[in-house]
C-alpha cells in the first residue's frame, strides 16, 4: 500500500484505495480537488456545496443517498464510498483517468467541469486540477503503450497532453447536447445505471 503519512486523512483514504485497486495518491488529489483547495495535499471533511456535498469527497445527497446517512461525515467511511465510485468509473472508462475525473465531477467523460484558480492564475478544469494535485503529490499516470490512455496502475510513465483552452461548463454541456442542470443525473447513471 503506497503509505499517504503526514497528509490530512492519509489513513482513511490509502485504505479505501486499496481496497478498491486505486493508487491512493489519486484518491488523496481527488479530496484535495474537492475540499481542500488549490496547493493542498488532502481534503476536509466538511459540508458543502450548498449543503448538498458531503466529507472529504464531497458527494451529493441528492443523487447518492450514502450522503444523506450518518456515514457521510465518516472520513474512512466517505474515503470508501469515493474510492468504490472512483474505480467503477475507471473500469467503465477502460482505465482513463481523465475521463473518470471527469464523470466523477460532472456525469460526463468528456466534460470539462467545474474550473479551479491556482495561485499561479492558472485556470484549470476539474481532471486538469485534479492531476495537478496528484503531481504535487508525486504521482505519476502511467499508460500501458506508447499513446495509450493514462491508467490506474503504473506500468511505463507516460507524457500528459497539453492543456486545452478553457471552456466553461455550460459549454461544454451544450456542446454535449444535454442542459447544464442535468449533469448530476447523468453523473449518478452513470455511477450506477439504474439511476438512469
């Protein structure tokens, strides 16, 4: 098990990694994207989200009812919960990361998501804000050939495209053919498809 020692919630997040195949240097940059902020190493266990997003992870009580259980506010047990989704979407996803992070934010593999400003005044979109986590942290997407998409687990360091130029979400929605205001349904069918 990659150890996660120092970083806030380092335990619960490693551990639910490995029980779900995840690099837990990923999981931990998810939970810095999603409630710690740019430069983090980890997340907070806090409501947000208007109220709707719950722990480290952040997930949405109204399309996963684990939110709305005790249980939400349990580091290890919200770890879990995110890890389980993580994966499901990865193996989905044939292994991309990108597109994993990217239905996991906004129920599309291809969109861009919610953007984050770093420090830097970079702009980037939730997977791009993602992996940068995940590079501060020292991980490192691997693919299994030569342009392969990036995968999960390490086999032969791969480079990592250029950014795209920014486009808001609503755009990327429209250009999906699908309003803006059902993107977490369409994230939560694709997590689990009899949500559809």
């Amino acid at each position: 098990m990659i150890g996660l020692g120092g970083i806030s919630f380092g335990r619960e997040i490693a551990t639910a990694a490995l029980r779900h195949g995840l690099d837990a240097r990923l999981l931990a940059a998810v939970a810095a994207q999603e409630s710690g902020g740019p430069g983090s190493d980890s997340g907070r266990n806090v409501v947000g989200d208007g109220g709707h997003g719950h722990g480290l992870f952040q997930i949405d009580d109204r399309w996963h009812e684990f939110a709305s259980t005790p249980a939400a506010a349990d580091p290890a047990a919200n770890a879990d919960y995110a890890a389980g989704m993580l994966s499901g979407l990865l193996r989905r996803f044939g292994g991309d990361v990108r597109a994993a992070l990217s239905a996991y934010n906004a129920g599309s593999p291809t969109a861009q998501g919610t953007t984050t400003t770093w420090p830097d005044g970079s702009r980037l979109g939730y997977a791009d804000s993602v992996l940068r986590h995940l590079g501060r942290l020292g991980g490192i997407l691997t693919g299994r050939r030569e342009g392969a998409a990036p995968s999960m687990l390490a086999e032969a360091p791969i480079q990592q495209p250029p950014l795209q130029p920014f486009r808001p979400f609503t755009t990327e929605m429209q250009a999906a053919g699908a309003a803006c205001e059902d993107a977490d349904r369409r994230m939560a069918a694709l997590i689990d498809p009899s949500q559809a």
